[in-house]
C-alpha cells in the first residue's frame, strides 16, 4: 500500500504504546479497540469472575458474545482481583508501564477504585486518561449511570424516530458507537500533545455529548422556531424520494438529493411532470411534500420487481439499493470484496476491519479468553519468574 509516495514500510502508528482498558459493554471499549486497530498494545483489565459485558448477543456455550467479539478484538486480557482494585499491586506496577488508560465511569466511582486522574498522575505523571461517561462531568448529572438509549432519549432523537405512533429507539447504538470514536480521535490528540510538550492529560467526552452533537441541526431548527420536526418513518424529511419502499418481490430503499438527480428519477418513473410541481421545486420542498411523493413513487415501486428498479435508477445514477436482513447483508455484492470485514485467528466470525486504511496496519487478533494473558503481563512487569 502506498501512502503519499512511499511504501507502507511504516510501522503500526501506535506501535510500543501500552494502553490499559477498564471500559465495558461499546463505548470505551471501541475506543480501545481503535487503539489496538492501529498498533497499541491493549490490555483489557476485568474481574477474575469476567465482567457482565462477556455474554451480551450470546453466540453459544463455551463462547463470548458478539458484542465482546467485537469490541475487544487485538487485546489482551489481564484479570484481577476488582474488590480492592485501588490497592492492587498489579495495577501500581502496570500503569507506570502505561501510556494511557481508558473507562468508563462516573467521577465518584473513578475515585473509589483509584482511577481517577491524580491518582494515577501520582503512579505516571505523563499519563493520558480518557474517561467516558453518560453525561458531562460538569453537570448535575455527573455521577449518574447512562447508556445509549439515554442518549437517544434525551437529545430528542427518539421523538423524531419511527412513524409517529410511539417514541421509537434506532436498533443499532449510534450513540455507544459514535462516542468510541470520538474517544479515540481525542485520545491521539493528547498523544500528539505529549509528543510536543511532554505532558499527560485527562481527555473526557459523554454519551450525551455525542448524542446532541448529531442531533445538533435539528436542535437549531428548534432553537430558532424554523421548524419543529416530527417522526417521519423511514421518509427523509429534507429531501425526496428518500424512503424504502415495497416492490413486487421486496423491498428498496431509494435515496434522491439535488434537482438534477430529481428531473432523472422523475423521467425513469414515467413522471416528467413532477420536476416542474410548485411542491417538488427543491431538496427542501420535496422533504416537506415527501408524503404525497412517497405514495407517487410507491404505486410505481409496487407494479415492479426489486430487479428492474435497482436497474434502473442504478442506470440512471440513483441511489437505490435492496433492504436486507443481517444474514443478506454478508453475501451482499456491496459487502463482499471490499475488505470491509476481517476473520482473526482464521475463524468464521466476521469482525468489522478498522473503519479507515492506513500504512502500516497492526495485526488483527481474536478478542481474548477471560485471563488468558495474566502470566505473559505478570513476567512482562517482572512479578513472576
């Protein structure tokens, strides 16, 4: 691979950098995995009896669960005894070793376990410290618990979601997700910092942040009265036809933005005339006129198969595209071959390769068995022979 002219004899990014994570369920552990994706060493600390986020999407006995497969992959694994975990000699030996550690919890409970920034500034002064928590550390909230639901609930998103009937949660945790990733772009940040100035720090972000962040234009409609958004199903309120819609044999989802690909898409429907309708005018008009356009183009979808539609809007340049289950979405055309998935260890589970390509990627390993790296750690700190 090559990178800006030269060839990827580049090392992993974050090669030799020693991370210690105490994150569970998406969250932090992403972060760390984002980490490891990019050459650092992480170490995943939990209970000797394994934390509760093991068995969560359950795969079968003998097996971790899907979301720990995920989000622990290229750690290694170091169980301890938690109950006194503030005065585990472990842990005092293995962060001065550490460049930075990563968790999730509120403030008072990072204290009462000794992972709270100047407690562990006192064990590395130069450490760097990324904590995630439900909200702002500021707020009154500070030391209540959260997950992405919370997130969703209270920035709005949930209102606005599903057809309007009852507030309606997004299957997947957009919210868990998107705060790992803005962990980790943070946490390089402060690595740079210390590479400049020799200092350590505590990077902080919240699942409430990063909720209100994304639901941050929508927010600003509201703030300044230009409009109060209400739940739409799966039909885009800014711009049209962007819905799914049934087909004789299934189901598409078509997405059209900008006049240009209007006036295509109005000439493969038989329908010219709707490019000079007073309500499709724009992005905006045809967003907020998306009901009565959506049952044109839903008469037309239903007297087609899923085939000829994909063909010809793909023809045309229209984004259109088949709404699969997860199974379809393995053997997809639009997922095979395109690197988008890994297979650690040369197993048969499809772990989602790292989200950009760099020079120099770290190697992908499995996510690790409870413990299994607790001597290998124990020799590395000089505490067993």
């Amino acid at each position: 691979m090559a990178v800006g002219g030269k060839t990827d004899s580049i090392g992993p990014a974050l090669e030799g950098l020693r991370v210690l994570d105490f994150g569970r369920y998406i969250a932090a552990p992403l972060c760390a995995a984002l980490l490891a994706d990019i050459g650092a060493d992480v170490i995943r600390v939990e209970p000797a009896t394994g934390a509760s986020d093991r068995d969560v999407m359950p795969l079968g006995a003998n097996q971790d669960g899907a979301l720990y497969t995920q989000m622990n992959r290229g750690k290694r694994s170091l169980a301890l005894d938690f109950r006194c975990l503030a005065d585990s000699p472990v842990l005092k030996a293995l962060v001065p070793t550490s460049d930075i550690v990563v968790v999730n919890m509120p403030p008072k409970q990072l204290e009462k376990v000794g992972l709270n920034y100047a407690a562990l500034c006192a064990l590395k002064p130069d450490i760097i410290l990324t904590t995630i928590s439900a909200y702002s550390t500021s707020g009154e909230n500070r030391n209540l618990t959260g997950f992405d639901g919370t997130g969703q609930a209270l920035s709005g998103a949930m209102h606005i979601a599903g057809n309007g009937s009852m507030p309606m949660r997004a299957a997947v945790s957009y919210v868990d997700y998107s705060t790992g990733i803005t962990a980790a772009y943070a946490t390089l940040a402060a690595v740079i910092a210390r590479m400049r100035s020799g200092h350590g720090q505590h990077v902080e972000t919240s699942l409430m942040q990063n909720a209100l962040a994304i639901m941050n234009p929508i927010l600003i409609e509201a703030a300044t009265g230009a409009r109060h958004r209400v739940a739409t199903g799966n039909r885009s309120p800014i711009s049209g036809p962007s819905d799914a819609f049934e087909t004789k044999d299934g189901w598409v989802m078509i997405q059209v933005i900008g006049d240009a690909m209007f006036a295509r898409f109005a000439e493969q429907i038989g329908r010219p005339d709707l490019v000079v309708h007073d309500d499709y005018a724009s992005d905006i008009a045809r967003g907020e006129n998306g009901a009565a356009l959506s049952a044109v183009v839903a008469d037309w979808c239903r007297r087609q198969t899923s085939e000829d539609v994909l063909r010809r809007l793909s023809q045309a340049r229209i984004p259109c595209v088949p709404i699969l289950t997860p199974a379809q979405a393995l053997q997809a055309s639009q997922t095979l071959g395109g690197g988008y998935f890994s297979y650690p260890g040369g197993e048969a589970v499809p772990i989602a390769a790292p989200m950009a390509q760099i020079a120099g990627p770290a190697a992908l390993y499995p996510a690790p068995r409870l413990g299994a790296h607790n001597t290998e750690i124990m020799r590395e700190l000089g505490m067993l022979a």
